[in-house]
C-alpha cells in the first residue's frame, strides 16, 4: 500500500491521532455545522440577522438598524426627558416581550424576576410561563404536585392561554437572584 | 509632519467643537443647519483651503479619536463611541455634500483620501504597538462609516457601487496577512450583515460578487498556514469557526455566489480543510432540485441538468503558465501529439523538492479543469455527452491518464484532488469529472492509484455534513458497480477503523 | 513549521483574541436600552 501520509495509511494514522488529540477533530472530522447557532433550514436568507461570525445566535430585532425617515430619529432630543425604566409599571405583556427579545441579556432576568413577583412561574421543563387562574385553587394535590386550570403564555400567538394540567412544582424556577448574575458578569 | 504653528491647536478645537454640535439635543431638529455653520467655521481656520490643510486635518482628527481610545481602555465604550460617530458622521456629511451634486469625483477622491489616512494610521500603529494593537477604534470608524454612507439616500445611492468599491479596496489592503492584530474585527466588517446586503444582493448584475471573491480569498491565504498545521491554536480555531459561519449564511443566501467562485477559493483553501472545501463545493443554484444520489439506479446521464455548463467566473484558462506550456498542451489537445509531451507534463508542475509542497496547486487546478472542460466540448462536438466510452482513447485522457500513473503519490493526490473539486451539482462538468475518476480507477495499472483515489473520494466524505451532491453519486457508483471490484481490493480491509468506515458509508449510501 | 512572517502573524492574531469585537462593535449606541451581556440559565430562550 502508499506508505506515506497520501494514502489509507496516512489517513487513518491521522484519525487515531484524532481519537486522542480533540484538537486534531476540527479538520479531520469537521465539526457539527448545525451547532453554530445558524438556522440553515430556513426559508428568508440569514445575512439580514446575521448576528456576525463570531455570534452563537442571530442578531436580536433591537439590534438590527432599519432605515426610517430622518423624523423618527428623536432620541438626540428627548432622550434626556425620558424616564427610567421602571419593569413594576408595565403590563404583563410588555415584560413578556422583554422577556423573550432580550436573550442572554440582564434584562431578560429583570424581566424574568418582575414575573415571578407577580406569580407567573417559569416550567423549566415545559419553557413557558404560568399562572393559577385567579380565584382558582387546584383541586388535587399531591406532594409536590399539583392539577388544576392554569394560564399560561403562549409566545406563538402572544396571549394568555387557560389549560388544565398537572403541575410538578419542584420544575418551576425560582426568581432570578439579579445580584449574583451582576456580581458574576462584573458589569455595573 | 510640520504642521504649521498653531494648526494642532485649531484642528482640536474645530473636533472637539464638531462633537459638541453633534451631541447637543438641538441638533437632531436640524442637523444641516449645524453642519452648515461648522462648515463655515473650517472654511474661517483655513482647513478647507486646500488638499493639505484637509489632509492634515483628518489625519489629525484619526489619529486624535485612535488616542482616545487607547486612553479609554478601561471606560464603558459609550464615551469614545460617542466621540468616533461624531466624527464619523462629519467625514459623511464631508462626502455626501462636497462638490457639485451630480459630480462623484469630488465625493469620492475625498472618501478615498480619509480611508487611505485611517489605514495608513492603523498600519503603523500596528508596527508602533505590536501585541498591544488595540483594534476596537479602527473597527467603529469603518463600521460607522460604511453605515452612515449605504443608508437610503438619493446623493448616496448614485454613488453606492464607487464607495462599496472604496471600502473593498481598503479592506483588501488591511487584509489579516497585512494587519493580523485587526483580524478578528476585519471578519466582523466583511460579514456584516449590511456589508454582505449591500455587496452580493443589493448591487445590480452581481457587480460586487467579484469584490468579495478577492476578501475571502484574503482570508482563505491568510488561515492555510495555520490550518495546515491540522492542531488549530484557539486564536486560529475561533477565526476559523468565524470563516465556517460566514460560509453557512453565504451557502444558505448566495449559493450562486460560492459556486461561481468555488475553482479561485479551492486554490487557496489547504487540502487538509476538507470540510470548509466541501462547504464551498456543496452549494447548487437555488432554482435547481437535486435528485436524491440514493435514488436506487438513478440515471446520472438521463438528468436534465447534466448537460449544463456551470459558471466558473475565474478565467482558469489564463492561469496555465508559462505560455509556451499552455502552447504546447493545446497542441497536444488538437494532434495527440509529440508523446514527448506526456513525459515532460511532471516537470511542468513540480516547482520544489519539498516534501508536501512539490507542486504548484493552483496550475494542477487549472490544467484539471481545462483538459477536462476541453475534453467534454470535444465529446459534444460529436454530438454526443460524457460517458466510459466517450471519455477513453483521446488526447485529454492520455493526460490524465499519464498523470495518474507518472506522478509520485503526493503530486497524484494533489491530481486527483483536483479532479474531485470539480464534483458538485448536477453539470457537464460534475458529470465528465465523475465519469473521469471512474474511470481512472477502473483502468488503474496499479492497486496505488486505485488506492489514492479512494483516499481521496473517502476524506471527503466522512468529515461532516455537507457532501456534494457529485462526490457523493460517484462513490455509490463506486462501491456498488461490481466492475470495480471495490470490495475485492486490499486496502479496504487494512484496519478494523477503515473497514468500518467503509462499512459505514456504505450503509448511509445503500 | 510555521515561516518566521507567520509565527509574527500568529504572535498578533493571538493579542488580539484577548480582546476581540463585540456585537455592540458594529452596532448604534443606544444610550436608553444598552447591552447588558450575562450568562442566563440554560432553560431560558437562547434565541
């Protein structure tokens, strides 16, 4: 046989150094391209949510400038009269558009945390938000579970959606602990 | 160098002046008028009298927003970010409302003149700091300015192809060979998402497709060195996993785009990156519908698309040199003759005695695709399409042929490499070059070359998705024609992995 | 074995990875609504 690096020896001299040596995979296996945060099975074209080569997930809508008339550009000139924001004032609906275009962001976890104090639990399993329906108690308990009519937020349609379900408790987050993840991120 | 007494002092002040103008609330109601008046102000301390005092100007206004940075480090960036739109916005403004407002040349000599200032900044700050570059000033003046000259503006949109043009020229010139303290940014600023819109979907007749060819192929000449060392570094595994994104986006949105350009990026791209070359070499015209390669006894020859001539948008052709050897193959070509020719075709192509870079790839490449394209307009000038017995006993097959069994085992990988670069979509070319190997295999004198071939065709396949379509036809060919005997040879079974692998293969192919 | 040109290549590609771009890099500053980069639990939305 080629008993150099151009034949089946070379090749498979290469791939069991790659079975010990991970870094070797890269090129001899390739990688997963699926797992680089790109959709590729969909439809529109990617590049105009590029979030950049070195992005694990799309640009965030916020993120993406479009061209609107010169008017609309006020911030230069209001921007020092604008209040605070203040997640207690808003609505449910606004903290769950926070919630959910603020990906990797502190203030999805303002978001997340303002929920929770008004009773909407997060099923870690499920990944949706829930709340007892108001005035409801659940009419079968059992440890830590529980069974009865609840609401919960449908992201796909964007309301609140009353279900009957059972309910493992022990699955529902607890409220984010903001000042450890400030803490952790060093960000002021 | 000397600047005239005094200038220093009224540049910082007309900037820092700019900056307040731009930042105080009243501007957003009327952002021209404060433009106007600033104007005026240039015009009172002399910077607009002349190509000096403006040249001098602007590169003391880069350099100034350089220094800020650097002394900034350790602030939130929205201090210095401030301060660079500002200032970029002034350089728009500058090249939006200079000259005449049917005429570029100003507009566009003054764009050029402030780009070549920031590059020639950032190219000996480079030299100045080394390891200490610090790439974030130089990436926000580029951005920002790209940005505020593609918004949708009727002055600038007359102007859009010469500034895209601009900036490609400016990015080729700070490309990571030249400036690799700024590589990183650099990839950011040829993927942006408006830089990708602007240069392969908004540009009419694919003016900007060219362009982009020639960054990637700046990124591609810079990472084959690193890459072929196989063991990526993290600082080259990060820049790489950045390329294969870029990649992904334009194999999804611009496939055209890749399979244009696939011969001009397979020359500069390692042979050892088989999965980046197979991303360039999967891609398929979007209005085209690949038939399944698993389909049980698909016709290859009996497709609609097999006759097709692909776009190959590099003129492969002019890059056989020297003349007098693309002379003489042409000769060949058309007379089967001298046979010394044959016997000399090696020498051509060997350019050093160095183990693993003998051969000069990108010639092996051309003389490929050209004895084979030649080679199917012959078989169509007798009416008929590539098959076994179309593809033997003619000139361009004496070629091949002779450079299979001549050539020594690295020269004959780099041969046969180059053959299956060309087995992609459905097309005249997939269609010949599959024909080609096949046969090349089947009439091996050798177990060597049939052997290589294997290697070859088998890299390229158990590296990750994706495969090309052509690649993978052509091995199913392979291993289920028993002409080939394929399961018969040796090197099949030469280690339990291999038998596996092929096993495997196998399986997912049958 | 990298040439001496690539390993000075390298040797810059390398500083530079210790501060590399960021997302807000390239993008408008937004004074009222800035990035605040934080690792999330891993059952929050990634997209």
């Amino acid at each position: 046989m080629v008993n150099n690096q151009f034949g089946m020896v070379g090749l498979l001299t290469f791939l069991r150094a790659a079975e010990t040596d991970p870094n070797l995979v890269t090129l001899a296996m390739g990688q997963d391209l699926m797992a680089l945060g790109l959709n590729l099975t969909a439809v529109e074209n990617l590049y105009p949510s590029f979030g950049g080569p070195f992005a694990d997930a799309p640009a965030r809508p916020q993120d993406i400038d479009y061209n609107v008339p010169p008017e609309y550009l006020i911030n230069m000139s209001i921007r020092d009269k604008l209040s605070k924001l203040t997640l207690q004032k808003y609505k449910d609906d606004l903290l769950f558009y926070l919630f959910y275009t603020n990906v990797g962001d502190m203030m999805q976890l303002a978001a997340a945390a303002e929920l929770h104090s008004r009773d909407w639990r997060y099923h870690t399993e499920e990944k949706v938000w829930i709340t007892r329906m108001p005035g409801m108690t659940p009419y079968e308990k059992n440890g830590t579970t529980e069974r009865g009519t609840y609401f919960y937020f449908d992201a796909q349609t964007w309301r609140r959606v009353a279900k009957e379900f059972q309910v493992d408790t022990v699955k529902l987050d607890k409220c984010p602990n903001i000042s450890a993840y400030v803490a952790m991120s060093g960000q002021p | 160098n000397d600047d005239p007494p005094g200038f220093l002092e009224r540049a910082e002040f007309l900037l820092k002046d700019w900056v307040s103008i731009v930042l105080s609330p009243n501007n957003g109601r009327d952002p021209l008028k404060g433009f106007s008046m600033f104007v005026t102000k240039m015009n009172m301390h002399g910077i607009l009298k002349g190509d000096e005092p403006l040249t001098r100007f602007f590169r003391f206004a880069t350099q100034y927003c350089i220094d800020l940075t650097y002394r900034n480090m350790n602030e939130p960036k929205t201090k210095i970010f401030q301060f660079i739109d500002a200032y970029v916005r002034l350089i728009s403004l500058l090249v939006k409302h200079s000259g005449e407002s049917g005429n570029a040349n100003t507009k566009l000599n003054l764009l050029n003149k402030i780009l070549g200032i920031v590059v020639g900044i950032l190219l000996q700050d480079q030299e100045v700091h080394t390891t200490g570059f610090q790439q974030v000033g130089y990436h926000r003046i580029f951005i920002m300015l790209f940005l505020e000259l593609t918004t949708h503006d009727p002055v600038l949109e007359n102007i859009s192809l010469p500034v895209i043009t601009a900036f490609c020229h400016t990015f080729h010139i700070i490309r990571p060979a030249c400036a690799p303290g700024f590589c990183y940014s650099w990839l950011e600023l040829i993927s942006h998402r408006v830089f990708i819109g602007r240069i392969l979907a908004l540009l009419p007749q694919q003016k900007g497709w060219h362009m982009y060819s020639q960054l990637l192929i700046d990124l591609f000449k810079y990472l084959a060195p690193f890459l072929r060392n196989a063991e990526l570094a993290k600082p080259v595994h990060h820049l790489y996993k950045g390329t294969l994104r870029v990649l992904l986006v334009l194999l999804h949105d611009f496939p055209e785009f890749l399979c244009d350009y696939h011969f001009a990026f397979c020359d500069v791209i390692p042979p050892n990156c088989i999965q980046m070359r197979n991303l360039i070499l999967s891609p398929y015209p979007r209005n085209m519908r690949l038939p399944d390669p698993f389909t049980p006894n698909l016709k290859v020859d009996m497709l609609t698309d097999i006759g097709g001539s692909p776009r190959v948008s590099i003129n492969y052709a002019g890059s056989i040199q020297p003349a007098s050897f693309k002379k003489d193959l042409d000769s060949y070509l058309k007379a089967r003759a001298p046979v010394t020719f044959l016997s000399e075709l090696r020498s051509n192509l060997q350019i050093s005695n160095d183990v693993g870079s003998r051969y000069n790839i990108p010639l092996m490449n051309a003389l490929v695709l050209y004895v084979g394209t030649q080679a199917i307009a012959h078989i169509r000038s007798k009416n008929l399409g590539p098959t076994m017995a179309t593809i033997m006993h003619c000139a361009h097959m004496d070629i091949f042929q002779n450079l299979a069994v001549d050539l020594d085992t690295e020269g004959r990988y780099l041969f046969l490499n180059a053959i299956a670069n060309q087995l992609r979509y459905p097309n005249s070319h997939t269609h010949y070059f599959s024909c080609c190997i096949l046969y090349l295999f089947g009439e091996a004198n050798s177990e060597a070359i049939q052997e290589q071939i294997t290697r070859v065709l088998l890299e390229r396949l158990i590296v990750n998705r994706p495969h090309p379509w052509g690649l993978l036809i052509t091995f199913i060919e392979l291993i289920k024609n028993p002409v080939y005997k394929f399961w018969e040879h040796d090197f099949v079974h030469c280690a339990p992995e291999i038998e596996r692998l092929f096993e495997s293969v196998a399986k997912s192919c049958m | 074995k990298l040439q001496k040109e690539h390993q000075i290549q390298f040797q810059r590609m390398e500083a530079a990875y210790y501060h590399l771009p960021t997302p807000s890099d390239s993008e408008r500053l937004r004074p009222y609504l800035q990035r605040q980069p934080v690792q999330t639990p891993p059952h929050f939305p990634q997209q």
